[in-house]
C-alpha cells in the first residue's frame, strides 16, 4: 500500500470512528430530546448509521479492517435533559464535520465528493440544531475554538479524541469508556 492510499485508509478509519461515535450520541440525544425534535433526532441517527455502514464497506474495499466501535464514549457534557440533548446534537454534528474536512483533504474523485457531501449534511444538521452557523463548517482551527465554536455554559472541553483520528481540527472527542 503506498503512503497516499494509507493516508486514505486513515482517513477512512477516521470518518468510521467519528460515525460510531456519533451514533452513540445520538443514542443519547434521542433519549433526552423533547418530543418536538424527535423525529429530527432519528433522522440524523439513521443519517449516521447509514455513512457509518457505507464507511465500513470502503475500508474493507482498501483492504482494511474497520475500526470497531467502542463499547461506549465518554460525552463532553452532561445531557441531562433536551436543552443538552440539542447542544450535543449541535457539537456532534461539528465534531463529525471536522473528520469529513479531513478526509476531504485525504480523498480523490467519487471518495472527495462522498466527504464533502458528508461534510456538508452535517455543517447542515449543526446549523438546524444549533440555529446559527459557523464560518467554515469543518474547520475549527478557523472558529477560535476546539470544536469551532464557543463554548456554552457548563460545557467542557472535549476530553480525547477517536483512535484513528490524527486530525486536529474535527476528530469526535468521544472518547470510548470501558
């Protein structure tokens, strides 16, 4: 394998790692998000199993084995009711954004436009949650902040990254608990 395909493979098992991570999110968001968003919540669950499903048959067409997801991740806030549900939401979809950014960079052809594509559904899902944009969606070294934007109230910082995800400016900081 040369060093462009292994920095794509890397890429890749990045993407996957941030899918699973993001899955998991939405497990818990889809817990605590009121009844109003529900129905928002599982269409960006099923979003994220679907890329997650697809980024794993891409590793295995490299050659790869795909990265298992965690049993569980540790979250970078408490979510103990839909207000926090809404703000994960948000900062998943950020976090997923950054990994797709950097796979973006990594990919060539049909690859690229599927991780831009990526990119730009959850630069999209983060606006709806959020209700408000950032200036580039993907890149938080751009925002001022680790996960490109400011930190709300209680919030703390990310506490690790996915294994895999060698990026700086995306990798889902969910990081996976025993």
């Amino acid at each position: 394998m040369s060093e462009t395909e292994g920095r794509r493979l890397d890429a890749l098992q990045a993407a996957l790692s941030a899918e699973h991570a993001a899955v998991y999110g939405y497990g818990v968001v889809g817990g605590r998000i009121g009844e109003e968003r529900r129905t928002e919540a599982r269409t960006a669950y099923d979003a994220h199993r679907a890329r997650r499903d697809a980024l794993a048959r891409e590793v295995r067409d490299l050659g790869g084995e795909p990265v298992a997801a965690a049993a569980g991740y540790a979250l970078p806030f408490s979510v103990p009711d839909s207000v926090a549900a809404v703000r994960l939401a948000a900062e998943l979809e950020d976090r997923v954004a950054g990994v797709y950014s950097d796979l973006v960079r990594a990919a060539e052809g049909d690859r690229r436009a599927s991780a831009a594509a990526a990119l730009r559904e959850a630069a999209v899902r983060a606006v709806r949650w959020r209700g408000g944009s950032v200036a580039f969606p993907g890149l938080a070294e751009r925002a001022g902040t680790a996960s490109g934007q400011d930190s709300a109230p209680g919030a703390s910082a990310p506490s690790g990254s996915v294994p895999g995800a060698s990026a700086p400016s995306g990798s889902v900081s969910a990081t996976p608990t025993a």
